[in-house]
C-alpha cells in the first residue's frame, strides 16, 4: 500500500484505538443485558467508561482518516466508519440521551469486528 502519510504516526493512532476496543471488550464482559447497565451504579460506571472509549475510538478515527488523507479507511468498507465516528459525536453532544441499549447493541455486535477490522488495517500498513 504506497503512502504519502506518515506510518508511523497511524499505526500509533490504530494502536490506541486497538487498546480502547480491548478496554471495551473487559468492561463490557460481564454486561449480559441492557438492564445490566442502568440497574446499578456499577452498570452505569460501566456504561460510563465504554462511552468514553467509544468517544476516544471515534476521536482518533477521526484523526487517523485525517492523517491518511481519507484514503486508507475507504479501503475496508466491511466497516461504516460514517457511523462509529459519528457514535463519537452522539455520545459527545448528547450524552444524556444516551441509549444503554444501543451501546449494549454496539457492544455485542459491532466491537469485535471493529477490532479484526483494525488489526488487518495495521498489518497492511
């Protein structure tokens, strides 16, 4: 993959977003429902840290398709980078309409993908 952006500094940027779907993923563990977020104030600590590591997920995406110059993340569409940015956006500006169970959804259905999706990225790089 020729490149005029710089590697290094993207490579760091996906292996941030990498430890914050690893984050994601140990929060999430023990989460077996929606309920289990908003039922208790350890549901909502939770609920609380992974919103923030999507925000920081979609933060840095936002800089890596930045650094790349919007040439590198168009290549994977298995993924809709529109959407986990934006996710970073809803969660930033409207943080208290946030729905436990879209981030519950989110959580179980869309991380792990997210993270094979990355790995491959930094391996093409």
């Amino acid at each position: 993959m020729p490149s005029t952006y710089d590697k290094e500094l993207a490579l760091e940027i996906l292996k941030q977003i990498l430890e914050a779907l690893k984050k994601i993923e140990k929060r999430f563990r023990p989460i077996t429902s929606p309920a289990k977020f908003t039922n208790s104030d350890v549901g909502m600590e939770k609920l609380d840290s992974i919103c923030m590591q999507l925000i920081a997920i979609g933060e840095s995406l936002k800089n890596f398709d930045k650094v790349t110059s919007k040439k590198v993340l168009s290549k994977y569409p298995e993924i809709n980078w529109k959407r986990v940015i934006g996710m970073r956006d809803i969660i930033t500006h409207h943080y208290f309409d946030v729905d436990a169970e879209a981030i519950f959804d989110v959580c179980k259905n869309h991380i792990d993908k997210l993270e094979k999706t990355i790995s491959k990225i930094s391996k093409e790089i």
